[in-house]
RNA sequence: GGGCGUGUAGCAUAGCCUGGAUAAUGCACUGGCCUCCUAAGCCAGGGACCGCGGGUUCGAAUCCUGCCGCGCCCGCCA
C-alpha cells in the first residue's frame, strides 16, 4: 500500500507538527497494516507516549480528530486501542485503478538505467543439463526479465564449463569412439562418466588425458577441433533445453571459462603489481584477512595452481575486469548455488583490494539453496541421482496434457499441446519461483509437478478465465480502457486492493532479487479474482456496473499476465 | 572447530530486512456450492508453546544473545 502511504504522509505531517511531534518520531511508524481486515495502512501510536506524556488512545484519538475531512475521498481513519487505522476509500482505489486501465505500463515506474550483467545457468560442456541447472537458470532468467522492464539494460552471461582438466579426458574419450561420427550422435547422458571411469581404470589412457590438457592449453589446432565439437554437441542439447522451457539465454551470451583463457596471465600480473599475490607451497595465492581454513591457518585464494593452471578464481577475476573494462558495466549479479557464497566473497574482496572494483562496483551473488534429494543430501550429477532437465520438463508438459486433455476436451489438437507446454514448463518454473530462493528443497516429481493450489496453473486458470469473458462477448478489450470504474461490491474492492500492489511487488522483488515477492502477489490477485468471479457476474450486470467489472477483468487480466511474463510464465488465453 | 544459510499446523511455504493488533497461504482433512461468464474454481470449518532458553521493548515469529537440529562451505575441482 505504497501509494496510500504516500497520498496519507503528507495529511499527517501537517498534524503531527500542530501537536509537537516531530517527523522523526512518526515518519517509520506508517506503513502497511499487518492484518488487512483493520485497515490497508496503520500507524500505532504507542510510542509517541514518551514524547506526548498521553495514552495512545488519547493520541490517535487527537490526531483522528485533527485529521478532521482532509482523508475525504483518500481513506477512512479509525481509531482502536491507540492505532490508528486508514482503510482506502473506494473511490480513491479507482482513481489509481483508471490510471492503471490506460497505461501499458500498468503503473510499474522505470529507473535510471543500468547496464547489469546477470550470470546464470551455466551448465557443462559434455555433460546433460540436470534438475540441479534449474534453479539458476529459471531465477537468472526472471531477473533478467524483470531488470529488464524496470528499464535496464541487462547483458546475460552464460559461463558454460568449458575449459580446464577434465577436456583432456574428455577429448581422448571422443578420439576412441571414432572421430568419423557426427557430432549430433554423441550421447550426453554417459559420456562424461564414461570418460571419468576410464580415467580411473585405465593408467595409459589417464596419461594421455593429461597430455591433452597441454596440447589444448597450447592451443594446438587439432585439438582445439575436437574440444570445439564437443562444445557444439553440448550448445545443441542446451539450446534445445532453453527453448523448451523459454529461457532468453541464446549463443550470443555465452561466456564460458575458454573465453577468459587468455586473460588469466594479466590477471597474476595486476595482482603481482599491487603487492597482493604471495607464494604457498608452490602456488600464487592472494591472502585476505578475516579467512582461516579447517586448522585456523589463513586461508588464501589461490589465483594459480602450483603446476601453473589456473583456478575457477582466476577466471572469475578476469571476467570482472572484462566487465569494467569492455561490458561497462557496474552491476554484476551471479546467480550461484549458496554453496560457493565463501568463493565470492572472497573473490569480490580480491577484486577489491586489487583496484579491479571500486566502491561504486555492486557485484552482488544472488544464491539459492540447493536442490535436495530425498536422501536430504544434495542432489548431484556425480552421485547419479540427478534428474535430466529435459526429462523434467518432457514428463511435465505429458501430465499437463493429460489433464487438459481431461478438462477440457474441446481443444483441438494443436492448441492442447500448445496450452499443455505452458501449463507444465510453468509449473516447473513457479514451483521454484514463487519461494524464497534461499530455502533448500527436495526434489519430488508430484510437488514440482502439482497443479493445484498456489502453482502457474492457478494464475493461468484466473488469466484464461478472464479471457473466456472477453471472447464470448466479443469485446474489444481496447475500448474497454475507457470505460468507468466503479467499486462497490466488497470482492470488487478486495481486487482493486491486490491490484494497486503490483508494481510495489514488482520493485521490492527487483531490488532484492527475489522473483518470489512478484509471485506472491500475483497469487493474491489470482484469489482476490477468484473470489470476485464466483459473485460477480460481468456479462449479465446492468450496463454501467458491466463496463466497470469489464474493465476491473482486463486490468486484473494484464497484470497476471505482465507479472507471469516477467517470471518467464506463459498466459494461455484458454486452458 | 570456524563461516554462511535454515528451523513457522501432518506436509510444503509467506511474513523477518523496516518490531505493532486475533500469525497468513497451499496440499491433505471435514462439510457445503455447477438450470448462471471455465468446479484446474468458490464458501465454511478443524488443525500452530513461530526449534529451545535468556535479553531489549509499552509491544517480539520479526531485533540482540546463548544453546539445539538440519544443510552447505572451509588450498591447489568448478
């Protein structure tokens, strides 16, 4: 209730200076009621006491008088048990309701523009996307799209895992399965581990694995040849991936680990000039106070391994000075797993005290909590226990198709399956976009996979519904927007009221990176609809109140369907 | 041992940043609602020492502190 509190603020700063308080005694007190049954804004009063030397009844009750008709047409004020209580007045919703009827917007202000660049996904080269790429891939691609409408310019960053020891292995397992096969025909799904268990059974080929590090390292041609075309094979089964669940990332924003090969070196010269970089047991490490290992010792980074490769650190370091130096960008975002929180730290500090950032520099990790199997362990590729992505998603587009082929029969084909992908792929994506990020979970193919209750579809069925008014009419939406609002009905108020907060929903999931706090909202204006849908009716009302609930569906419609948007959410118009 | 995160009905979560009133939502459970715009829905109901103990405060799920449980990380993997 932004827009309450700030219509409100100015009306009481001019009572609260008549009886002696001062702003800074009051200023925190307003915000938005806990409990939307008292009111839509409050402000207790209890802790002016002190500076008034009166009950807080007495207060509330002296500034409600002192009020007198100043809220007329904004709220209705009360005052309880020293609250004081604003309740939004019906035809102040409107007015903010008919401003959001007319504008493509939806009220959702732009911000001086940024250049952010947001890392995420970042699957592996050679290995197939599993359940443990979600959540970076679906949380990094909502950001992208919600920065993107609050009028930044964002520049995703794919860092695939294409670069360091593992190619080398990896290389040498390509040359025995016949380099005459197409690249489209190597099976993802066992080739690392193949390779991998080669490596640990086989002595003759583990050498020749390491030989190839070199040679790729070197950049020897043929080499470089084979290790491109297992970097093809792979973009193949990820674009495949980002395009069935409609992820923005293309090949354009690739930026894996090969890409910064070549400005590792640099990296170990700045840090040498600065004084930063030390010698440890034969590596070059940066030592940071306040970082201490398992036995209490300091704790470095190390920038380059005692056999001269380089570390994730490393490139980490160079793609920050890359983004200064040729993005231009001051924004940075890593969508990474919490575990490696301690890695960015300490990174960003090196970046730090080495002059590559300087405190206008945000480089922010936005981490998740990890994706648990039921063993409560972390779910991991390595302990083979990790779902494919792609049959996540397949298996969850077949049982969407199964219910609407149950619920609604009348779809033709083509549209069934069509509707049936943006039923599953965004109960995929809203199963993990509308918690707190933070929070582990289990993976559970019925949860993940539910349609009921707090899910996409539930949005989706309010937006479809909506559509279906629209369409048995024959309206055109368009010269709806002229129409008059008119609230009456307690549900017709209740929607306005989850309406107004979207754009403030939008913002504070922007500026803390939590797609959740959009989700949220959403689903109350979801419910807030439902309710209004079951007692209101739209198409038989008198004609005044029709256009006005017509109106109330299109602007209740659009904002479901901008908000799922920016979630990377698809709104069928019927389902 | 240290660090980061987390703990809210049977289960899954929101609320915690910025303290405020009877702790909100979904699943599951009980009962009701399709001759009327999509019942993937709506309405009503039961179910909570908000991990435990201290502290701050007129007031704590929220802030501080100490425990406990769970997860992750802690030098040449990424």
């Amino acid at each position: 209730m932004r827009d309450l509190v700030d219509a409100i603020r100015p009306l009481l700063g001019s009572v609260m200076s008549e009886i002696g308080v001062q702003e800074s005694d009051w200023n925190n007190l307003l915000a938005g009621s806990t409990d939307s049954t008292f009111a839509d804004v409050a402000l207790p009063c209890h802790s002016l006491s002190k500076v008034l030397r009166k009950a807080p009844n007495t207060i509330a009750d002296e500034i409600l008088e002192n009020l007198g008709s100043t809220t007329e047409g904004i709220c209705q004020v009360s005052s309880i048990n020293g609250f004081l209580n604003f309740s939004a007045d019906p035809n102040w919703l409107c007015e903010i309701l008919q401003e959001s009827l007319i504008d493509d917007r939806l009220r959702v202000l732009t911000e001086e523009p940024r250049v952010i660049v947001i890392d995420y996904s970042s699957p592996n080269v050679a290995k197939h996307m599993h359940v443990g790429h979600l959540r970076s891939t679906v949380i990094g691609d909502a950001l992208n799209r919600m920065l993107s409408h609050k009028g930044h310019r964002v520049v995703p960053e794919n860092h695939i895992g294409d670069w360091g020891t593992p190619f080398g292995m990896l290389i040498e397992h390509l040359i025995d399965l016949g380099l005459d096969s197409e690249a489209q025909h190597i099976d993802l799904s066992t080739f690392y581990s193949d390779a991998r268990a080669k490596f640990d059974a086989d002595s003759d080929f583990a050498s020749r694995s390491r030989a190839r590090v070199v040679r790729m390292q070197s950049s020897e041609p043929e080499t470089i040849e084979l290790w491109q075309m297992l970097v093809d094979r792979s973009l193949i089964h990820f674009n495949e991936v980002y395009q069935r669940m409609g992820i923005l990332l293309s090949n354009n924003d690739l930026a894996g680990e090969s890409k910064y090969e070549s400005a590792l070196p640099r990296v170990v010269e700045k840090l040498a000039e600065v004084g930063l970089l030390e010698e440890s047991d034969g590596a070059k490490v940066v030592y940071l106070d306040g970082w201490k290992n398992r036995e209490g010792e300091p704790l470095p980074l190390i920038i380059q391994k005692a056999d001269g490769g380089y570390n994730y650190a490393t490139s980490d370091l160079a793609c920050i000075l890359d983004r200064i130096e040729n993005v231009g960008s001051r924004d940075f975002l890593y969508v990474v797993g919490a575990e490696q929180a301690q890695h960015f730290a300490m990174v960003f500090e090196v970046a730090r005290n080495a002059g590559f950032m300087d405190e206008g520099v945000n480089a922010i990790h936005v981490p998740f909590g990890l994706v648990m199997g039921t063993d409560g362990k972390k779910l991991a590729s390595r302990t083979g226990g990790a779902v494919h992505l792609n049959d996540l998603l397949i298996e969850a587009v077949e049982r969407a198709d199964a219910i609407v082929a149950e619920k609604s029969p009348n779809l033709s084909k083509d549209e069934r399956a069509e509707v049936s992908k943006m039923l599953g792929i965004g109960a995929i994506k809203y199963a993990d976009l509308s918690t707190d990020r933070n929070n582990n979970y289990t993976f559970e193919w019925e949860k993940m996979l539910s349609f009921d209750g707090n899910t996409a579809p539930y949005l989706q069925y309010a937006h479809a519904r909506i559509c279906s008014i629209f369409s048995k009419d024959e309206i055109d939406r368009d010269l709806i927007r002229d129409s008059e609002i008119i609230l009456t009905h307690e549900r017709e108020i209740a929607l306005a009221r989850a309406l107004i907060r979207f754009p403030e929903s939008l913002d504070s999931a922007c500026s803390s990176h939590s797609p959740h706090k959009l989700a949220t909202q959403l689903h109350n204006i979801a419910q807030a609809f439902g309710s209004f849908y079951e007692v209101c009716t739209v198409l038989n009302a008198e004609n005044s109140t029709k256009l006005s609930r017509l109106a109330l569906c299109d602007l209740t419609a659009r904002t479901l369907q901008t908000g799922l948007d920016l979630l990377g959410i698809d709104s069928p118009h019927r389902m």
